[in-house]
C-alpha cells in the first residue's frame, strides 16, 4: 500500500510504534485490516472494541499468521510481534484512511442522499467500467468503519472508486468527506430519514451537504435536480451544481421514458448538446434518475455515450434493493434492506408497475422522530396507489399503514414478524389460486426498514 510504512501509520494516527522484532519502521503494510479472519502477510491489524467482540483477544493470532504489526489501545501481555499503541483504535482507523488516501492518484465519486445510494453507486461504478479499472463501495460499507475500509482497498491499479456515504447524524458526513476528499460527489435527494437526530428535511439537507467540505476544490457537484432542497444548493466552492432529473430544466435529463412491465425502463438521455437511447435492466422511474447521474459522471470523465449506454445497460440489481426474484409461484421485489417514506412510495411506484395481481407486505421504517406515526400513515395513503389485491402490515409502526390503507383488495396486520411468518404464504398462496385465470404470476412487493428482518419473509416466499 503506497506509503504505508509503519513510520507513517504511527504518524497518521498519533501512535507509539514498537518495533519488537527488529522489522525496519519502512517497510509498507501489504493491507489494513480489523478483521482478524483477514490477515495476510503483512498486513497491519487494527484491534477494535465491538459489541460483542474486542479485537484486541486476536492480537497474537494474528501476529503469529504473519501481520506486520498491530494497532492496539490495550498492549496484550503475550505480545509477540510490532505494535502500534493509540488512545482510539476507530480513531486510529479512520486517520490513517486520510493519510492513504492523500497517497491515492484517483478520481473519487461519493454517492450520498436519503434514498437510492447504493442503486446510484452500482450504476456509477457500471458506466465507469467501461473505461476505467473502477473500485467501489462493498455492501453497505458506507458509515464511519465501512468508508475507511474501502479507502484501504483501493490500489494504484485503480482509476476511479465510487464511494458511497451514508450517515444519520451532523458532522458525521464532515469526517466521511475528510476521508473521502471526493473529486465528484452526487447527492440523490433529501428525503425524510434519521429524523430522530436530523429532526427536518432542512436538518437532511445540512448534514448531507457536509460532504462539500473537503471535496476537491476543482471537482464537481451532481445534484438531483427535481429535488426542492437540493434545488436550493446554488454554489458549491464558486461553482454552480449540475443538476440531473426527469424535468428538462436541468443540465442532463430523461424524457420518452416507458416502463416495460417489471423487465426494464427505456428513455432518452439528454444534454444541452445531445441526446441518445438507453435500455435501463431494471423497472421503475428512480433508476431511469439513478441512470442520469451516472451519465453526468461519466461525462464529466470523459466517456463517449458509447460507452455511457453500455455501462447502463450492464448493471445488476442488488440484493435488498428492488431486486426481482421469480420464484415457483409468484415475482417477489426483494426490497426489504432498507425504507423510509420516500422509498417507500417508490417502492409502490413499482409495485404498479406489475402486470399481474399484486401483494404489498410492509413493515417498520424506524428513525424517523416524532412524526413516525403520522409518516406511516401517509404510507398508508398511498398504498393505494399500487392497487394491491392483498396488503400485509407488520410492526407496532405498520399499525398506522394499515388503518389508513384504503384498497379494494384484502388488508391483514400482524404485530411481529414471527405471527406474519406463519401465516404469510397460506395468504400469498389464496392471492395465487384467485389468479388462475391470469397467465401472469402475482407480484409481491417485500419493504421495511433492514431492523424488521424481511429477508426472512423473502427466503419464506422462495421456498414456497
């Protein structure tokens, strides 16, 4: 890792190396880790306290396996290898993710906003692929451990990383950034999340703007541009943001859209100068968005259309996150990593979508203040919407969505997700024998926050 001796670590993080078997302070880590399941020859490991595992009970292990040395708040007493010796060990983490990031020559894009992130980040990193050796975010990888992680796995063979940043209080976005220093950074939209902490969406849109701080001065803003608050954002260090959205008063823009069914979303991309067809594999207006900033960025590194549409047209849906399975009986729309009210609504957008009969099964979306029960109700407003044939509401929240569900079809609540899983497929399965006459399988829509556990509903619904 470039410049990763254990002179420089120790200075990045403030520590006190100890060179105990003689090992020269230039030699260079081979990879900083904090999971001792991970060490490698050379590799530098960072002992840190979870809640249930300390780091530090692996010290000897993994300098036994060969790590170069290890960081540490506790010096063990068996002690057998170099240590590094600091008050913090996540502290510790995250300055020496700064210190390497200064000796990385690559373009960052980080990828923040309430809703859409890692969708958004999958296609940046898609249409970059095209042109670039491209690094990006791992899973959800995204808070103050996760970012100073894929910091580290970024390597000199890389062009570009595509970052995506995730927080839930103020000025954790500032310290994200000042790891980060983003060249790009694109903020999806302000939504109504971690409002426990944010309180408003004027309290969102503050703390998402923290990533500007430590941006490249010369780099880029990519805004959502169909987003009131973030239309409000008129300079970012001298400069005007580039706005992207369906509505074609911003700088890059979408029209002709046509959803086909459940399969794929087709439009046209345009720019002051241009405009080309794209084919977008998944459903539903808010990749046709997520799609958009994508071009932006790769524009602004300058890739053809070509290569452009050819990254669009490549990506994968992501676990969790709007993910169609086909199973035996039924489409299920995995989208149970995560939700708020906004993504919610999508989330029925897309349900609409569905040629067949269709199942909403809604769960808690937690962190959202002191409006959280008068948030859910409006969800249930809008169920509506997608016109389902049966709707199943889980969750002491969920209560809220049910009561105001207003839907032609059947509506069921369950107080916990144990009595819901019970009876789930023997409601699924009547939704099924009502639709012999339908060629096309019933859709059923999976979405709550990632606390509910709805994957188990998911595995449940594919061995059904």
């Amino acid at each position: 890792m470039k410049n990763l001796t254990l002179e420089n670590i120790a200075k990045a993080c403030g520590g006190k190396l100890f060179l105990v078997n003689g090992d020269d302070a230039e030699k260079e880590a081979s990879n900083i880790i904090i999971d001792s399941r991970k060490c490698e020859e050379d590799c530098v490991f960072i002992a840190t306290k979870g809640e249930r595992v300390d780091g530090h009970t692996f010290i000897k292990q993994v300098l036994e396996k060969g790590a170069l040395a290890a960081i540490c708040e506790n010096v063990p007493d068996d002690i057998c290898g170099n240590y590094i010796q600091v008050e913090d060990s996540f502290k510790a983490l995250k300055d020496i993710a700064e210190f390497y990031r200064m000796q990385l020559d690559v373009k960052i894009v980080g990828i923040a906003g309430s809703v859409g992130k890692t969708s958004t980040k999958e296609m940046v990193a898609s249409v970059l692929k095209e042109k670039y050796s491209v690094q990006k975010t791992k899973g959800n990888f995204n808070n103050e451990v996760g970012v100073p992680l894929t910091i580290f796995s970024i390597n000199e063979s890389h062009d570009v990383a595509v970052v995506e940043m995730g927080i839930s209080d103020f000025n954790e976005m500032s310290r994200l950034s000042k790891i980060v220093k983003p060249d790009i950074c694109v903020i999806t939209n302000i939504g109504p999340c971690h409002l426990e902490n944010l309180k408003d969406l004027d309290g969102v849109l503050k703390a998402k703007s923290e990533i500007f701080e430590s941006m490249n001065k010369r780099g880029f803003a990519v805004l959502n541009g169909d987003d009131e608050k973030l239309r409000t954002i008129k300079r970012v260090n001298d400069k005007t943001p580039i706005y992207y959205g369906l509505d074609d008063k911003n700088d890059i823009y979408a029209k002709d859209i046509e959803s086909k069914s459940m399969l794929f979303t087709t439009c046209k991309i345009c720019t002051t100068d241009s405009c080309f067809d794209v084919c977008i594999p998944l459903p539903g207006k808010h990749h046709v968005l997520n799609a958009l900033a994508a071009a932006k960025v790769g524009l602004l590194l300058n890739m053809s259309e070509d290569e452009i549409k050819a990254g669009i047209e490549s990506v994968k849906s992501t676990e969790g996150r709007s993910n169609i399975i086909e199973t035996n009986k039924h489409y299920v729309i995995d989208d149970c990593y995560n939700a708020n009210p906004k993504s919610m609504k999508a989330a029925l957008d897309l349900l609409k979508l569905a040629e067949g009969k269709k199942i909403a099964i809604l769960g808690d979306m937690f962190e959202l203040g002191e409006n959280e029960e008068e948030l859910h109700a409006k969800v249930g407003e809008y169920v509506s919407i997608a016109d389902p044939e049966l709707l199943i509401c889980i969750g002491n929240l969920s209560s809220n969505i049910y009561e105001k569900a207003n839907i032609c079809g059947k509506k069921y609540y369950f107080e916990t997700l144990d009595e819901a899983l019970c009876k789930i497929c023997e409601l699924t399965d009547s939704v099924i024998a009502d639709n012999n006459e339908n060629r096309v399988k019933p859709t059923v829509l999976v979405k709550a926050s990632h606390g509910m556990h709805f994957e188990k509903i998911v595995e449940k619904l594919k061995l059904n």
